[in-house]
C-alpha cells in the first residue's frame, strides 16, 4: 500500500487532540495505517519502524507537525484532506470550551479557597508558574519537566523556607488529604504515609496496599531528582518530617531510585527520629548496605517487598515476608516449566515494554541479577547498557515509553495505548523474543479502558509468531484497585481471556519472566 504524508510547518496542537485524530483517521475505509504526531527523532524513529516516514517527514523539524498515512491509492488524498479537518474541528471545538484560567492568578481568583496549584506546561514556562503559585502561598505539584536543575534547587528552598511543598519538577503522581493528582488511583484512608520519588513506585506500592486492606495517609510525590545530591533531597526530608508530625500516620514508607549517598545517610538519620516505623526502598541502590540502617527501620529491595512490609507495620494479618516470597518462588518456577514448553530453542530474550518508567526500573534491578547477559534500555540502570536506538531492541531489553522521547508531542502511554501496540506487533516479529512484559497502570488520568485496546494487540503479536512456527509468552502486571474507574478485576479478566499471563506485581511478574528464559540462556 503507498505513504503518503503533509508536513504542516510550525503548527501545534495538544498530544490528546493528535491521539484523537490518528484514532480516527485509523478507522477511515481503506486506511491501513495512520499516525499524526510532532516530528521529533524519536516519532521518525517510530515512523520508519512503521512503514510510515516519507522523504518529506524525514526532513520535518521537531516543531512541525506531521500526518501519515497508509491507504489503498484512490484514498490518501480523501484521508490526508480529512485528517486536516479533524485538526482544525478540534482546534475549533477547543476555542468554545467553557471559560477557564490562563494564569495561576485568574485561578486563585476563581477559586480562593484553593491551597495548591498543579503546574502541567512546557518546562521553559514551568518555573515561573511555580514561581506564581507558590508566591501566593500555594503548595505546588510541578507536574512538568524540563525543568533547570537550579530553578528546582531554588524553587524548593523558597518553599521549605514558606512552609509549602513543591513536589517535583516530574512529580506525575500524589495523594494529598485524599485527593488524587497526577496519574493516581483511589485508595483507602488508612495508617501509611508514602514520600515517594517515583510516580508509579508510589502508585504501585499503595495500590498493593489496598489490596491488603491497608490505607494511606499521605502520597507525597518528590520528582525523581530531588534524591540526588544536588538537590540534596529537599523534599523528602520535608515530606518526612510532615508525616513523622501528623497523628494520623502510623507507618512511614519511602521510596526512589538511588539516591546520593549524603541524601540517603540523611534520609535514614532523620527516619530514626520519630520512632515511627518506616520503611525504605531504594529500588537498585547496591551500596546502602554501607549506610548505617538505624533501629526501627526496614530496608527493602522492591516495591512488593515494601508493602508487604508496611503492610504488616500497618496491621495486616500476613505471613512473614520470608514466607511469602519463598511460596512465590514455588508457583514461579512450576509456571515457568510450563511455559518455557511453548517456546522453540532460539528463543532467548525478554523484551519489556512499560509505561511506567519506576516499573521498567525495578524489572531491570531484578533482571540483573538474575540473567548472565545485560539488559539494555533507553533508560538504562548502567549506562553501558544505553540503546543506541530506543525504537529498535536488542538481546534482552527494557524500554520505558513514558520517557520524553517518546512524549514529545503524543500522550503519556498511560493515556495513549498506540505506540506500545505497534511496539508490541514489531517485538513479535522478533524470532529470537521469548517473553513480553508489560505493566497496565490504573487510576485517574490513565486510559479509560487499556486492557480493551492491549488485549486484541496481545492475541494478533500471539498469531503472528504462530504463523511463524514459534510461541509468545506475554506476560504482565496491572497496577490498580477495584475502585480506580476501570476497575482492576475487569482489566485483570480481559487480558487473561487474551492469553496473558496476569501477576500481582510488577515484581512478580519480572521474576516470572526470568524464570522462563534462564535455561535459555
């Protein structure tokens, strides 16, 4: 079938208007394929991978605008024409949307009751609306990035010094008195206070805490950077020191990826303080066995162990840990052997595909331990270990879609399901790909139904290798409660009906996978 594709110069529209737009382009009679996105390296990148990159959108800057698409011949004029159309009636349809404020100030005018601003725009504007917010004695979720390294460290001193919470520069998740924000999921009240650097480490251990029966307080997001030294872990202390004051909390948990050895020494140091039980993940941070670990602290390798621990702290009736895991390393290695039956002998790799950046970190601490060969990935635990092109793997591999260079100008894959779909498909062509791992995130501000659109994308990528002579194992977890608007039980039963293999936690589910190609190896 012929490409064709319109490259509209310096034009802009929202990633949510673009996903709308392709979606709906994709479903035109005779129109096999279709994207319209910002014509960055990385969309190229996925373009080509495609079929879809024409000479012209090859040459498109990162700030233009490119629709492609894929149609039997008499029909790409009719389906370029009509994908312009549809911009404009969503550009026109956006312009008699109901008023709303364009200025941190008109909000605190409209709404003056309010104590906190979410700032989600392009990180070169992020700053000063922060700035803005926090001048007039709001606390602030910082949900954009891009962000200067010395806006964030200034930024946060002026809110510790005022009394306020900046969470983030990248803060995409918090619970605050109950209210969700960011990318969150609906939880119960209950005796834990999280601090959290990772949006969905935060997201993952609270929703593995309801299912416990175990609520939250608290879920202060921090934005990944603010653990490093530089920062100096500004606002995790903060958001300790606010949960080591608050009656309502019980149990402590805090969470992030390594952070700077002075942050963590002071992190654990000010956890001793209150008496409060507290729990500690630093998800692949191997030297924090040289930190001194005072009493009434627990130190934990992955999300799952974390709330399993504040789960107990949090009066959950559970086995010890030990137990636990040592059960779980039964069921793992009996589905594994049977799995592994599917599989034909040159099929040796894992191939990851998240949208949660915490998530595909924490597989990646797991898989390196437990795997003789590296695993590379676009956000890479070594940077040795960096793909040199984050659209196209190799041997074993984990890539996060929810890092920039994929977001640039299409939705969060939390939100979008398209660009892991067509992933999916071209992992599937791979003869050497044993295992598929995904994580489904739950919550508000996710997709509204994602095990819908992955499912049928599950069992075509399954009948492909089928066609070939080979097997395809997919494997994954979903991070959610049954009272998250898409509800977990409902997610869970679509995509086991699609041949999925469902774990309880990303955890599980990266440890399965593992088991599955060792005797591959």
């Amino acid at each position: 079938m012929p490409v064709k594709s319109l490259v509209k110069p310096s034009e802009y529209h929202d990633s949510v208007s673009l996903m709308a737009v392709a979606q709906e382009l994709a479903h035109l009679p005779g129109v096999i394929d279709a994207a319209v996105v910002m014509a960055t390296e990385a969309n190229k990148g996925i373009l080509r991978q495609a079929g879809l990159l024409t000479p012209e959108a090859d040459a498109a800057s990162p700030n233009d605008l490119v629709i492609a698409v894929n149609a039997e011949t008499g029909l790409l004029e009719h389906a370029i024409a009509e994908a312009d159309k549809l911009l404009r009636r969503k550009s026109a349809a956006s312009d008699t949307i109901e008023f709303r404020p364009r200025t941190v100030r008109s909000a605190i005018k409209a709404n003056p009751a309010a104590n906190l601003a979410v700032v989600s725009v392009a990180g070169r504007y992020a700053a000063d609306e922060a700035w803005e917010a926090l001048h007039k004695g709001l606390h602030v979720l910082l949900f954009s990035d891009n962000v200067s390294l010395q806006d964030e460290i200034a930024l946060k001193k002026y809110a510790i010094d005022h009394g306020l919470l900046l969470m983030g520069p990248g803060a995409g998740t918090a619970i605050i008195n109950g209210v969700a924000l960011g990318f969150a999921d609906a939880l119960p009240k209950g005796p834990v206070g999280i601090v959290s650097a990772a949006g969905t480490g935060l997201q993952e251990v609270s929703t593995l805490l309801a299912r416990h029966a175990v609520g939250i307080t608290q879920g202060i997001g921090t934005g990944g950077r603010d653990v490093k030294d530089e920062v100096g872990g500004m606002m995790m202390l903060a958001g300790l020191r606010a949960l080591q004051a608050d009656p309502d909390t019980q149990v402590i948990l805090l969470i992030s990826k390594p952070p700077g050895k002075d942050v963590a020494r002071n992190t654990l140091e000010q956890a001793a303080m209150s008496g409060k039980p507290t729990v500690v993940c630093f998800l692949g941070a191997r030297d924090i066995s040289a930190v001194h670990k005072p009493a009434g602290v627990w130190i934990v390798p992955t999300l799952q162990e974390a709330a399993l621990q504040a789960a107990r702290l949090g009066g959950a009736q559970l086995p010890e840990i030990a137990e636990i895991l040592s059960e779980e390393e039964q069921w793992l290695a009996e589905r594994a052997a049977m799995l592994r039956k599917q599989l034909q002998p040159g099929q040796r790799y894992l191939r990851g595909l998240f949208s949660g950046g915490t998530l595909c970190y924490e597989a990646q601490v797991i898989w390196r331990e437990a795997l003789s060969e590296p695993v590379f990935s676009n956000a890479p635990l070594d940077k040795e270990n960096q793909l040199p092109d984050s659209t196209r793997s190799q041997g074993h591999t984990a890539v996060d879609l929810g890092e920039e260079e994929f977001t640039v100008g299409r939705p969060h894959p939390m939100i979008d399901n398209s660009l892991r779909i067509r992933r999916l498909l071209q992992e599937a062509g791979d003869p050497e790909v044993a295992v598929i791992l995904l994580d489904v995130v739950l919550g508000f501000g996710a997709h509204p139904d994602p095990a819908a659109e992955l499912a049928p994308a599950v069992l075509k990528a399954r009948n492909l290798a089928t066609q070939s002579g080979r097997g395809l194992i997919v494997v994954a977890s979903v991070t959610g409660t049954e009272e998250d608007p898409q509800r977990l039980s409902r997610q869970v039963q679509t995509l086991e009906q699609a041949g999925v293999v469902v774990c309880p936690s990303n955890a599980t589910a990266s440890r399965l996978v593992t088991r599955i190609v060792s005797s591959h190896e």
